[in-house]
C-alpha cells in the first residue's frame, strides 16, 4: 500500500511540473496578440456614425417648470426685421467747399480803404470789403465817358454818317464791356453816366455771406490781378470727413443718417448725412474717408474741429433674431428654439448681417420658431453638463 501511494503521488507531481510552462505561455500572450494590437471592443460598447442620409437628431434640454423660473427662461419669435448697424468713429469739421469763396481783383492798383479788417468777422453778401485806386480803372471809365458824350453829340443823318454812328455805338460797347469784365457793377456805370465824373477807387464786395477765414491785404498794400485778398466761407453748412475701416465699407451708402456729437458739450447731437465715400483706401489705416453733411446754424461746429460721429447703416427687412439670443464662440454659433414649454432644442446657425439689436440668420431657424433670449447660456451649461460622463443628455 505504501508503495502505491508513493508512485501516485510521483505521477501527480510530474503531471503538475508538464502543466505549469503551459498556462505561464497563455498567460504571457494574452494581452500582447500580433504584436501588441489591442483586441475589438465588443458589438454593443462601438459608437457607430450614422449611415448616409440619416439626420442627426439635435439637441434637446428638458428643464422642469421650477427650473426654468429659476434661470428666467425669455424667449421671442424669429421674424423679419430691419437689420441696422452703428459705426463708431471720428471725424474731422471743414467747410462745404461749395460755399467757399476767394475775393481777388482783375485790376493792379493800391489799397486806399479796408472795410472788413480782421479774419473772423461776419460778412453780408454785397457787403463792401475793400476799396482800390487803379490807374488802369481810371483811363477806363474817361474812355467809356469820351465814347458817350461822342455818341451823344453826333447829329443823325443819311448816307455816310449812318455808318460813324453805328462806329461809335460799337465803341461805347466795348468800352462798357471792358469795365463789366473789370468786376465793374451795372449799378456803378450807371452813376458813371449821371456824374459825369470817373471814380478814383473801385469798392470790391463780399460774393457770398460768410465768415473771413482769412485776411490776405493791409491797407496800403499794391495788388496785382488775381492775388488773393480774402477767403471767405459760408459755415451755415459744414462738412465732417470721418474715417472708416475697410470691412465696414460695403455696408456705408450715400445718404444714410449719421449722428454727430462733441466731446466738450455732451448731452447736444447734431443731425448729419453721408454725401460722400471716397474711391481710395488708405493703406497705413486700412481705412477709408466718409465725408458727410451737417446743418450749422448755430456755428457750433467750427472748422479743423474733432467729433464723435455715429453712422447708422440700415438694410431692408431680412429673417433675424435677437442679438441676445445668439451663442458665440467662434466657429460654433447656436441658438437655443424652444420646441415646448420647458423643452429647448439647440440649433447651430449661419448668419448674415449683424445688426445692434437684430442678426440675420440665413440657416438654423424658421419664421416664427421661439429662440431663448434669456437665460440660454445657463442652458447651454446644463447641456454640456449633461452630455459629461455618465450624463443622460445629448451626444455631441
């Protein structure tokens, strides 16, 4: 008996020794099968990609009646609105170059009397400036003078004396042209013909009504032709030339409404127009030049003055939503529409036009579809909370 017991256990030890090599080899290879790929998850743990054709389903938030009072859900219906948008910017006062004038002579003579003396000062159209003694005018007005008397004087008669009237009305003529292209007044050849007497000085006046920006002449002084001796501008009307950037340019037209204002008298705003944008870009600013009108009654606005201008750019009426209701992160715009009470569906929209209280949206919503205006990005936090690890809310 002893004998057996002892070649059983014999047997059994060296079963025991063949077996252990071959269970250490399966499990030495259990994790690193063809070279260390890892083995396929099973059927049901796979996340497959929906098929073609098949839409993915949105979204959805449900939120209890509580909890929507709680965030202060608001929501407003999407529907067509007039987009308008406000650039900001500044401008720059100058005067409507259409009421700006030059006062010069076309005669060479010398200042004998200054009637406005200083720039600055108010003018009238008609108002009398200066006063000239010229020489030139002088033997001007004797010539035309000699001419009439001439014709005056001449008997009327037949044949040969026909012919030296009509010679002498020809030169009287062009004597008075002579002086109308002088800057001579109808008026002035008028009192010429009754004195009898040509005058010493000619009276230059002001063209338009206006204030002297500038004084050029001092008593006394010789001018030539054309020497410029005022400028005077009407500021009634001013110009504002302001600056805008490039990307705003498409959406700037001729004639949209602009509202100017001033950094020292807050609280006043006056009423401007674009009359004006400019055909070069400047391309150290990247910007390009607006120039717009404004009334000046007042004479607020003074020339070489800063203000601040808002141009208000307004499109016709297109599909939109409050600007509120927008979620932007950069690539990833959405919006949240509410399909029931309590239930919000997240939309992922491309926009258009971007106003101050409106933005186009040209995919993403319908007409008439409620968009959440307040209270949406608590929202969109419990949706990222519930698509987290082990959430029960959407997939992304």
């Amino acid at each position: 008996m002893k004998k057996t017991a002892i070649h059983f256990q014999s047997a059994a030890f060296a079963l025991l020794v063949l077996f252990l090599p071959v269970v250490g080899f399966a499990q030495d290879h259990s994790g690193h099968q063809h070279g260390g790929e890892v083995a396929p998850q099973p059927k049901n743990e796979q996340h497959e990609a929906p098929k073609q054709g098949e839409q993915e389903t949105m979204p959805t938030v449900v939120l209890s009646p509580d909890k929507v009072q709680l965030i202060g859900v608001r929501t407003a219906p999407a529907g067509y609105h007039v987009v308008d948008r406000r650039i900001r910017t500044v401008g720059k006062v100058e005067p409507d170059e259409t009421r700006l004038a030059f006062v010069n002579t076309k005669i060479a003579g010398w200042v004998k009397r200054l009637y406005v003396n200083f720039t600055g000062d108010r003018v009238e159209k008609g108002q009398p400036l200066l006063a000239i003694y010229s020489p030139d005018l002088v033997t001007a007005q004797e010539e035309y003078l000699l001419a009439l008397r001439s014709l005056k004087s001449s008997p009327t008669g037949t044949g040969g004396f026909l012919e030296v009237e009509a010679s002498r009305k020809e030169l009287l003529e062009s004597s008075r042209r002579r002086l109308l292209l002088w800057d001579i007044t109808a008026k002035q050849i008028e009192d010429l013909e009754k004195t009898g007497k040509p005058q010493t000085e000619i009276t230059l006046e002001a063209p338009l009504s206006g204030t002297v920006l500038e004084k050029m002449v001092l008593d006394g002084t010789y001018i030539t032709p054309g020497m410029n001796l005022y400028r005077i501008a009407d500021l009634s009307r001013v110009w504002i030339i302001a600056d805008i950037y490039e990307y705003e340019a498409p959406i700037v037209k001729i004639g949209q409404g602009a509202l100017v204002t001033l950094a020292y008298e807050p609280g006043v705003s006056i009423r401007a127009s674009v009359i004006y944008i400019y055909p070069v870009l400047d391309p150290m600013t990247r910007t390009i030049k607006v120039r717009l009108a404004a009334e000046n009654p007042d004479l607020r606005l003074k020339p070489e003055m800063f203000s601040n201008v808002e141009i208000t750019a307004a499109s016709g009426a297109r599909l939109a939503i409050p600007t509120e209701a927008l979620i932007d992160s950069g690539p990833r715009k959405i919006v949240y529409v509410e399909k029931k009470p309590g239930i919000y569906e997240m939309r992922q929209v491309t926009l258009g036009l971007r106003g101050t209280d409106y933005v186009e949206v040209l995919k993403g919503v319908r007409k008439g579809e409620r968009v959440v205006t307040s209270g949406n990005f608590l929202i969109d936090s419990e949706s990222q909370l519930r698509a987290g690890p082990g959430g029960e809310g959407h997939q992304h």
